[in-house]
C-alpha cells in the first residue's frame, strides 16, 4: 500500500508506518496542485489542516482507498464526494480530546483569576490586589455543546470543580453518565454560567453564537469556543461582552485566524478582544501538545490497521 503524507507529521509516523510494511511518499511541502497531480499514485493520503479536499482534488485520486485527517475536524473534507467515491475517512479525535480539555479548563481558570492580566501588572511594578480578586469555578452550572470525545473529555476535567455540567448534543442520544447530565440546548441556554463549544463546523453550527443566541440566554455568561471560529460570530461576541451579556470569553479559535488579513469589519471585533481584560485568546492551540502530536499518529494508525 502506498501513502502519500502531504502535511507535516510527527516523525513518529514514519517508524509505525514501516513496522506494518506500508510505503510511503512523506511531502509536506506539497500544496494543493502538487497533492492533485501526484494523487493518482496513492492509495492513502495523510492530511492535516491546510488543504481543502474537494471534488476537484479527489477526482485525481483514482486509487485512493483512505484519507487520514491528523486531527478532529473534518470540515475540510467534502464527506458528500468521498461517500460517492467509496472512500473511507478516518480522523484522529481521540488523539487531542485529553489535551483539549486541559486547554479549556486552563484558559477558563486564567479568565477567572485575571491570571494574564496580574501577570503583566506585577512585571510593570503593579502590586494590585483588589482589581484582581477572581471568581470560583465552584458551584458554576457549565453547559457543552457537543458532547464527542473533546466535551466528554472537558466535563471529565470539571467533575473535580463542583460543576453542575450539562450537555448538549444533537447527534447523539443517551449520552448522559457521571460527568454530564444529558440536556436541550433551551435548558443550557437557560441555566447555563459557562457555555462551551465542542462541535464540528457544518452547515448547521455555522455562527450559532449570534446575536440572537446572546440574547436568548437567559443570564450573563462565560463564552468557551476550542472548536472551529466560524461557529461564533465575533462582532456578536464583542456586543455581548460591550452590553454584558457575555462576561468574558475564551477564544482559541477566530472567525478569521489570517489575522493580517482581516476585514475591516474582522479587525474592529479583534481589536476589541484583544485588549479587553475578559478575554483569553490562543492561537488554535487547543490540542496541540506535544503528547498528543504523537498519539494523534497512533489513533490514526490503529483505526487504519483495524479497517484493513
């Protein structure tokens, strides 16, 4: 079987790859037309992020048995055309969940204790107690939109704060355990202090934090969003937080992470977020440890190994 790994990958692949006698072509340097022009060789092709696999590109693979997405989301990948194509579509959500949740509940205690901010009032000489007394995590109901391997994940993380943790999920059922109540979105929108977001991008989540969500919850809230930036409007963001419907937000992820390549629009909202004291931005990090950079090769490789 031949691979072709058309994105930069942990070195730890290479060695999992050649115990199980697959060949492989490892180009992370390719971009798009050089991943259509040299598809047609591969049986397997290894992606990250930086590519859209639409019709066009998968038309080229004419061999192609399998993608591997090293990472959770799969939004870059019209499933639609691989379906048709009889293609299988692995993705590696087990290999961050662990990591992203340690992202979320460390960004979420940050924001709670005005840790960023006292940080860079002590290095200026600013000995300010007070204006930095935090909130407690204690007691807070906290409510997960989504609830796959990274919500499961977080509201394992919460159960040691006195969490009350509902969870949401539209393509599940049954999915309450020890960690979460199983609940609506109306009941989280509701009774929510923390709303965090843990779904794939789709038609359906595309800016499902608007102004209209905003304003049906029923209380002021923490806004948590470690999945895909288009799921959250930022000028809707930037009004909660003006008005205080949103007490603060935790954002590592952007409507437009191409942050120099804003519109002007996208620039006033950022500009906003980035010098407010409420919010904890992060550069898409979620996830990327250096643990999960090699576990996230091992879930793929198993998942392939076992469907072979």
């Amino acid at each position: 079987m031949k691979i072709l790994i058309a994105d930069s990958m942990h070195p730890s692949l290479f060695n999992m790859l050649e115990t199980r006698g697959w060949e492989y072509a490892y180009h992370p340097e390719y971009r798009r037309e050089d991943i259509k022009a040299a598809l047609q060789e591969y049986e397997g092709l290894f992606i990250r992020s930086k590519t859209l696999l639409d019709q066009e590109l998968l038309a080229a693979g004419k061999k192609l048995r399998f993608i591997a997405r090293a990472g959770a989301g799969l939004d870059l990948i019209d499933l639609k055309v691989v379906e048709d194509m009889q293609v299988e579509v692995f993705h590696a959500g087990k290999g961050n969940r662990d990591a992203v949740a340690e992202q979320a509940l460390g960004m979420l205690l940050s924001l709670f204790n005005n840790l960023l901010k006292a940080d860079r009032e002590v290095r200026q000489g600013i000995w300010d107690r007070e204006g930095n007394r935090g909130i407690e995590l204690m007691g807070k109901t906290v409510g997960l939109i989504g609830y796959g391997n990274n919500g499961s994940a977080t509201a394992k993380r919460l159960s040691g704060f006195g969490c009350e943790v509902l969870a949401y999920d539209k393509y599940r059922d049954h999915y309450g355990d020890q960690y979460a109540a199983e609940s609506s979105m109306e009941e989280i929108m509701e009774k929510a202090d923390i709303i965090s977001l843990h779904v794939p991008l789709t038609d359906l989540s595309r800016y499902l934090i608007d102004d209209d969500f905003i304003e049906k919850c029923a209380k002021p809230f923490f806004l948590m969003n470690l999945s895909r930036g288009e799921i959250v409007k930022l000028d809707s963001v930037v009004k909660g937080l003006q008005s205080g419907k949103i007490r603060g937000a935790c954002l590592d992820v952007l409507e437009n992470e191409k942050i120099n390549k804003l519109t002007p629009s996208q620039q006033d909202a950022f500009d906003y977020l980035r010098t407010s004291n409420n919010v904890v931005l992060t550069p898409h990090i979620g996830g990327w440890t250096h643990e999960s950079y090699v576990r996230i090769n091992e879930v793929l490789v198993q998942q392939i190994e076992e469907w072979l």
